[in-house]
C-alpha cells in the first residue's frame, strides 16, 4: 500500500509545485557551515528531502551520485533531512545525516532541517525532489525514487543546464543500461552456480 502512494500524481498532491519561486531557506549543513539556497543563484540546484530510515532515500541518493558525477559544479545537489516533528518517519540528528552520507558516498551538501524548509516546500512523501533552475524557480518536482537509471533526471537537467551535451546524456543512459544488464546476468550466473 505504501508503495503505491509513493506513485500518486502529483497533480494531486498539492502545496509547492512546478514553475513557482522556491522557497528561499539558510541551514546548516552537517560539516557546521551555513548556506542559503539564495547562495546557488545562477546554478541549477536539485534539492531532495531525505529520512535516513527511508530505504528508497539511499536509492535516490545513489542516483543523485551519478548525476553530480556527470554534470559536476553545473549542478548543485542538497539533501535535507526532515526534522523530528515531519512525516510519519521520525527526524534525522546530525549523527545519522553524516553516517547516511558516509555510507551513501555522497559529496553534495547534506543539512538537517531545522528551520521548516520541508513544510515550506509542502513535503509530504520522501524522498521528494525538487529541480530549481539559476533564476530560482522550480523546473521540476518528483515524488519518490526518480527512475533507477537516473535518465529522468538527466533529460530534465539537460534542458535546464544548457553547457550540459545530449551526446553526455546519450553516453550515461548507455553505461546504466550496460551496468544493469552486467548485473542481472551475474545475479543469474550466481544463481547457476557459475562464475562471471
């Protein structure tokens, strides 16, 4: 049942949605620096509400990896953890926000909600991702896991980060879709007893 939520339209859900400002916001992050959304003014920001106990989080957040990997400083990427009194998941502490980002591997901003920002931005599932372009209006807004492979993200990055190629696009679609062939063939050889 919850599985299902998690794929509601969000035409339906309401609060913040595409094409408005977003919500200008200052935390700080779990490293003890402080920083505004304002501050990534004329870069694209992909901001994305996280509960380090929401399995589905570390799976967007693997995904996020791949995208900061590809568009490097062109995009900047921010996990906010929901705060003790959001949602139905419980808070974050700073602790699990640095272990989550540890074992995530994560090199993006990671800041503890203290401030309201998730009520602001109307969170009510996560994770939930937003894409905020240089003018600092929402471009984009996904509730739950955006597509394994990541190739939504990209294809709306590609139209809002102009120095970004198809031909980038292109490449990273095939190296996925290569990696998971690779890895549902070595899952089946394992299961075969044999060795790949």
């Amino acid at each position: 049942m919850a599985l299902l939520i998690l794929l509601v339209n969000l035409s339906s859900l309401g609060g913040v949605s595409a094409e408005e400002v977003a919500p200008d916001f200052t935390l700080i992050d779990v490293d003890g620096n402080a920083f505004s959304l304002a501050d990534f003014r004329g870069t694209t920001v992909v901001l994305t509400f996280v509960a380090t106990k929401v399995i589905t989080c570390k799976t967007q957040v693997f995904i996020l990896n791949n995208i900061s990997r590809y568009f490097g400083d062109e995009v900047i990427i921010i996990l906010i953890g929901i705060n003790n009194e959001t949602l139905w998941v419980g808070g974050n502490t700073e602790e699990q926000l640095q272990e989550f980002r540890d074992d995530c591997g994560f090199e993006g901003i990671v800041a503890r909600d203290t401030e309201g920002v998730t009520d602001d931005y109307s969170v009510v599932y996560i994770p939930t991702t937003f894409i905020v372009d240089q003018d600092g209006y929402i471009r984009h807004k996904h509730v739950g896991v955006v597509q394994t492979d990541g190739s939504v993200l990209l294809e709306e990055l590609q139209v809002i980060v102009p120095e970004f190629s198809a031909t980038a696009i292109l490449l990273f679609i095939m190296v996925t879709s290569a990696l998971a062939v690779f890895v549902s063939a070595r899952r089946h050889c394992q299961q075969d007893d044999l060795l790949l």
